[in-house]
C-alpha cells in the first residue's frame, strides 16, 4: 500500500463523503448518539487489546485490530467534523499551540 498525501481536510471531506453514500446521514443523529457511537469505537478497541490485536489482520478481507478500531474512532470524529463544518486543521492547530505551553503533565496530574 503506498502513501497518499491527502491533507486531514481532504480526508474528512472523504471520509464524509463516504459515510453519506452509505446512507449515515440520512437519519438525524444528535450529539449524544454520535458521542456514543464514538464510544462504542473505543469500546471495540478495548476489546482488540484485551485480546493481544495490536496490530492490523483481516478477517475474511475486513481489517480488524486494536489500531483499526482506534482509525474507526478517527473516522466518526472526522465525519462528525465536516457534518458540523468545523475547520478541523485550524482546531487542531489552535489546540497543539496551547497544549506546548502548558505546565509539565498539566500541572502534576498523576495520569
Ligand atoms: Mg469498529
């Protein structure tokens, strides 16, 4: 598989598009739902880990694992992004900016 060089927003804009060809938002979905649905990706991932799944395998041609569950979550948050319109890479900008100035574990927090 070779590297693509598509920016986060071409890949939100994709990743949207591909949700809405497979009928994703044709039912309206609140905040709550779609937070659970990005739950339930972690929950998966969890699972994967448990069961020792660090890294990609296929599953009669479905990738599964620990790291895929974790992009599923990546996938419903960018997807939830670009529903909501957000510029995600100015976010994230913003937010990485503020997070390098913070104290050493944000203040002492223990975890
Ligand atoms: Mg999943």
């Amino acid at each position: 598989m070779s590297k693509d060089s598509r920016t986060l927003e071409e890949w939100q804009k994709e990743i949207h598009r591909i949700a809405k060809d497979k009928g994703w938002h044709e039912m309206d979905r609140n905040e709550a739902e779609i937070i659970s649905l990005i739950h339930s990706e972690l929950s998966e991932a969890l699972e994967e880990y448990r069961e020792g799944n660090m890294d990609i395998y296929y599953e009669d041609g479905k990738p599964e694992g620990y790291v895929v569950e974790l992009v599923d979550v990546l996938i419903r948050i960018l997807d939830h992004l670009e529903e909501r319109d957000v510029d995600t890479e100015k976010v994230l900008r913003e937010k990485c900016d503020y997070n390098r100035d913070r104290n050493e574990r944000h203040g002492g927090k223990r975890i």
